[in-house]
C-alpha cells in the first residue's frame, strides 16, 4: 500500500506540537533524539526520586515520540558521515577510520561512508513535496536570523566557553561534552548555523525541559549565570522566529 504523505506529514505535525506542548518548555525546536529520549525518561520513571512512582505519560506521547525516529537515525547518520569526512579531511587513513568504528578493515569503512552517503541522499529525496518546502522554509528562517544576529551570537558563545567549567557535570554529559567541544572550535570562526544548532545543544542540557536550570559553581559562579542566562534568552529568540515562521507559512497554506 502506498504512503499517504499528505496523512503522513499531518500525524507529524499533530505529534510535534503535542510534544513541543509537553515537553518543549516553551522551545519551539526539539532535537529529534531529545525529544524521544525525554519521553522514554518520563515514561520509564528515569528521573523520579527514590520511592516515587513513574509519571503516568498517556501512550500518545510515546506514540508521538515513534514519528520523530526515521529523522532522529537519519540525523545520526548524517553525523556520522559527517564525522568521517572530517577525519579524513584530516589526513585520517581509512583504517583509522576503521579501527575508530571498530570495523575489520579500511574497506568495510569506505563502504560503511559510501552507505551512509547514499542514505543521506534518498532520504532527501523520499521526502514528500510538503516536508521539503517545509523543512527549506525552516532552514532559510534559521539562516537568516544566524546572520542577522551572528555578532551577538558569537559574543554569547564566546561568554558560555569561557565559564564552561563552573558546569563540571557537563564533562560527564557526552552530548554537552561533545556540543562544548564544537562551540570551541566554531568561536573564532566556522559557520553560524554550525555555531547556533551546537548552541541549541548545550543549551537544552543547561535548562533541561522538567528541571530547573543547572546552576554554576566556583569563583565565576555569577558570571556563569549571566553567560547562561543570555544563551537561553538568545535561543528563545529563535524559537519565537521560528514559530512566527512556521505561523506565517501556514496562514499562506490553509
């Protein structure tokens, strides 16, 4: 039977607002994978203290969570490919490569990146005609509000990097690890898109959706909480572009 895209892309949109609603905390972005890992954790009792009993999270929080998988594997995906390539720009031979992916030879990892490139290039094109409009309209709205802030962007990463360490539990986070690891590589100089999204990342590990936000320690704890609170005002900003966007595409739609 064939897929009912228009369908499709309605029971996507329905599942995004319910989880934006549910566990956005007022975000209008929600990493794919951060979404689905929140859920599991409030279903599960993840996060509940000792004694408690887990939430009880309806089944259409999970059911919603399932739309966002193919996006969340072939995001992974497309990390990964994008993981090697860096390696190699690098001078990284294919069997390092290989022994990185713990894989038994430089073949199996050219076919392993040749793979995930061809799957990067079919889930674009799979896509129905609506979800790329759409997902071309978001990206122009994420490029273009990138530029128009990019100084004071770069000046609050810069301010969040340099009091990194009054988070010591970041370094135990491998995603905030990793997130801080690239916004030090993209202060100086990289791509402003690259720079927001690895923002976006650390940002939702300072304020998680169902905890209050981290709070520094040490000697710059009170700087720490000024860079932190001027990165989350920073990405509320944007979520309130986006949603602006997203409202202004579908008024021009209905």
């Amino acid at each position: 039977m064939a897929i009912d895209h228009a369908k499709r892309q309605r029971m996507k949109d329905a599942a995004e607002e319910l989880l934006r609603q549910r566990y956005g905390a007022g975000r209008n972005y929600m990493d794919p994978l951060q979404a689905m890992k929140d859920v599991r954790a409030k279903a599960f009792g993840y996060q509940a203290r000792q004694g408690e009993e887990a939430p009880d999270v309806p089944v259409e929080d999970l059911l919603a969570a399932l739309t966002l998988v193919e996006e969340a594997r072939a995001r992974l995906d497309a990390l990964e490919q994008d993981l090697i390539r860096g390696a190699r720009n690098r001078a990284a031979s294919w069997q390092k490569v290989a022994d990185a992916l713990g894989m038994a030879n430089r073949q199996a990892a050219e076919a392993r990146s040749t793979r995930l490139e061809r799957a990067a290039q079919s889930h674009s094109r799979d896509r129905d005609v609506p979800t790329q409009r759409r997902n071309r309209a978001r990206q122009r709205t994420l490029e273009t509000w990138c530029r128009t802030h990019d100084a004071r962007v770069r000046i609050v990463c810069e301010r969040l990097v340099d009091v990194a360490a009054a988070w010591p539990q970041l370094t135990e986070d491998a995603a905030a690890a990793y997130a801080l690891h690239a916004l030090v590589g993209q202060v100086a100089a990289g791509d402003g898109v690259k720079r927001v999204e690895y923002l976006e990342m650390l940002g939702s590990r300072l304020a998680p959706y169902d905890r209050p936000p981290l709070e520094p320690t040490g000697e710059r704890a009170v700087e720490a909480a000024q860079a932190r609170d001027a990165a989350l005002e920073l990405l509320a900003e944007l979520s309130a572009a986006r949603l602006a966007a997203d409202e202004a595409r579908l008024s021009t739609t209905r």
